[in-house]
C-alpha cells in the first residue's frame, strides 16, 4: 500500500495541528450498555496516544452498531469515550453531537495533546449516504473540527470497505495517513494473499452461508484445507442430502453448496460429528450424534468432539492459518467446546511456528471470551467484513483513498 503513514506524520510534526483520526470502536454492548468486550477499543489506542503525546490536537471520529440517521441513546458512545479514557490514561473529552455546537464549541478549546471523541458519527445521515455532495457536506463539517491545516489518520480496518464520509470523504479533504491498525492489517492480509507458505488452512464459521459465499469461492482454489463449521454447516450438509432436524439451514442456498462441494469437495471438510440440543438455551438438553444422522426436532449448535479432533489434525500441520467464524454458539458455555477445540489447535500451530491470524468478530470475541491467550496467535484483527472483502480481492474505498 503506497500510502503515507502514522510515522510519516509524526515525522513531519504534529505539536498544535489538529488531528482527525477515524477508529473503529464499534464494540458490543449488554442491555445495560456495558462493554462487553474492549477489544476493539484497547487496539484503537496505540494511535491515539502517539498523536496526543506529541502535542496533537485529537478528534476521533467512530460508530456503535446501526441507528438510522439520528439520535438513539442506547447507540451513543459515552460509555466507550469513559473506557477510551481509561486505557489511553488521559481525559477524554466527549462532544454529546456530531459537527453541532458542542463538538465545535470543544474542538476550539482543545490544546496540545488533548484528545476528544464526538458521538457516533452514524447518527448524522449524511455519513452512509448514497448522495456523495452530502457525504462531502459531512466530510467538510468534520474537517472544521480539526482546521485546514489538520490532518486525517485512518485506523479503523473494520470500515474501510464503506465508502462514508468519515472514512472515506474527509481523506479528499486533508493530508492523509494510516493509522497503525490499518497499516497493521493491510500487512498481514497481503501475506494471506501473496503466496502464503503451504499447507495453507482456512477455518470459516458463523451463521449463514451467503455471508460467506465469496470468501468460499475465492480461497478455495487457492488453500490446501478449508474446514466448514458454525450454523452455515447444516446447509453443506443439506446439500449432501442429510436431515438437519431444526437447525439452521438455508434452504436458498442447497444448490450452490451442491455446487462447491463437486467443485472443491478435496479441499471443503466439513464435521462428522454435531452437538445438538432440545432447544436454543444455555441450558438445553445436549447430546452428541453423528453429522448425518441429526434427530427430528432437535437442532445442532456446535460441531462435535470427533470433528474437532479431526480438524485439529489438519490445523496443526498448517504452516499459515486463517480462522473466521465460531464453531458453535460459544456464548453457551455448554456449546462452547468445538470454537475452544479449534481454537486451541491454531495456538498449537502457531507454538510450531505458523503464521495464523483470527479474522476480527466474533472469532476475536471467541478469544477473548473463552480464555485463550491472545499471543497464541500471529494476529488478531479488528477487520470483520472488511477482512474478508480484501481476501475476496473486491476494492475497499478506504484504503484506495488513501493511495490518492
């Protein structure tokens, strides 16, 4: 990636300018609005206090979860700039609006090494708007905030593959850099991409096959091992012609898991074992039974022992791993076993010396969430969808941005 970086920027000096930096902080909240999982909120960090420790003025910029366009308390990033506070170890301040009087009116109070966060950005409509002149309106108010003769830092990987205002607008606007995230992550995915060491493993999970449909198709014809597990299973092993009791199952999509498995059925491993349950509840009724042989009425909610014991063999002699998607719902902890086993078979690989990187949601929250030790893996990424769009080989707005 041609772009300049933090490091440019701080070698060209940041004391008294004004520093508009894009973070991703979109991390989830219980129906209290507590944090539940800081990650994305500890990586953002690093940036953030090497700006404001050389003297800049920091404006940052974030969403939490999808409001339409407007105001909605239970989506407001208060509770995320107290958090920020504490692990940056300095005050932050928050603007209670977007680019109105309170942010405004703060901006112009900031000094040298202050750090301020204004309230989610998507509460503005002009920030996913379809309508680039009220994108650039956006862009332009935020710019304000920081003066001419700021700068933008990009750092939230999780949003570059949106062309909005705060990522993608503002960075027309100002002299722009990569933040150390998005450097960090445009590094390792290149790796994944260019030429990777063999045997080369990919572990996809999560609920829905369409979700994952593109990555599937791009990184089949290029991996030696691609295992299948999470809820999208159940339609791969539909499209085998199993019964799935009520599991979930895409029924839309049968024919095209038809199709990949002829197409790449050396390479597609899916479990041979399921653990499922009389209910969806952490206290359901469980028991383990045979992939192909999955009970009337009773639904899988996580692979099973056999599976993970055979995918481990797999993941362990990999030379290049990377995992996205949980397992199970391993939320529960009853259903938590075949995200931990597998999860625990690329700690073992990376110990061998492999090169393995979790794809950001909720296979980092798995993490974080189930024990295991973050340094037990090459990288973790705070990328989600983002990740996966650039190992589609789609164009991500936000990093060709960058590149201008």
């Amino acid at each position: 990636m041609a772009v300049k970086t933090l490091a440019d920027l701080l070698a060209e000096g940041v004391e008294g300018r004004g520093v508009l930096v894009r973070s991703d902080l979109n991390v989830p909240l219980d129906d209290n609005g507590v944090i539940t999982d800081a990650g994305r909120i500890v990586a953002s960090v690093p940036t953030i206090k090497a700006l404001a420790e050389a003297g800049a003025k920091v404006v940052v910029t974030a969403h939490l979860g999808r409001p339409k366009g407007e105001p909605d308390p239970k989506f407001s990033l208060a509770p995320v700039a107290v958090r920020l506070a504490e692990e940056l170890g300095r005050n932050v301040q928050f603007a209670g609006d977007v680019v109105g009087y309170d942010a405004l009116s703060r901006s112009e109070g900031l000094t040298d090494g202050d750090v301020m966060l204004v309230e989610n950005v998507r509460f503005d409509p002009r920030e996913t708007s379809k309508d680039d002149a009220e994108r650039a309106k956006l862009a332009a108010a935020l710019v304000e905030l920081v003066g001419e003769d700021g700068a933008f830092v990009s750092d939230g990987f999780g949003v570059v593959h949106r062309k909005q205002a705060s990522v993608y607008d503002v960075a027309k606007l100002l002299p722009h850099y990569a933040g150390n995230l998005v450097a960090a992550e445009v590094d390792v995915l290149r790796k994944l991409t260019a030429d990777p060491e063999r045997p080369y493993a990919v572990v996809l999970g999560g609920s829905k096959v369409s979700d994952k449909l593109a990555v599937i198709e791009a990184l089949a014809p290029k991996v030696d091992t691609l295992v299948i597990g999470g809820g999208m299973c159940f339609t791969f092993l539909a499209a085998q012609g199993y019964e799935v009791g009520t599991s979930l199952l895409q029924a839309e999509m049968v024919d095209t898991c038809k199709q990949l498995l002829e197409t790449y059925g050396d390479v597609l491993h899916l479990p041979v074992d399921i653990t499922v349950a009389d209910k969806f509840a952490p206290d359901a009724e469980s028991k383990v039974v045979s992939a192909t042989e999955i009970p009337d009425g009773w639904m899988g909610l996580d692979i099973g022992p056999e599976s993970v014991k055979r995918f481990s063999a797999l993941l362990t002699e990999a030379k290049v791993v990377f995992w996205n998607g949980p397992m199970g719902v391993f939320e529960f902890e009853k259903f938590a076993d075949g995200t931990r086993g597998v999860a625990e078979a690329i700690v073992t690989a990376t110990s061998k010396g492999a090169f393995t990187v979790v794809g950001g949601g909720d296979s980092a929250a798995a993490v974080r969430t189930l024990g295991l030790p973050e340094d037990g893996f090459s990288h973790i990424s705070t990328g989600g969808g983002a990740s996966l769009e650039y190992l589609e080989g789609k164009e991500l707005p936000g990093l060709t941005v960058l590149e201008a």
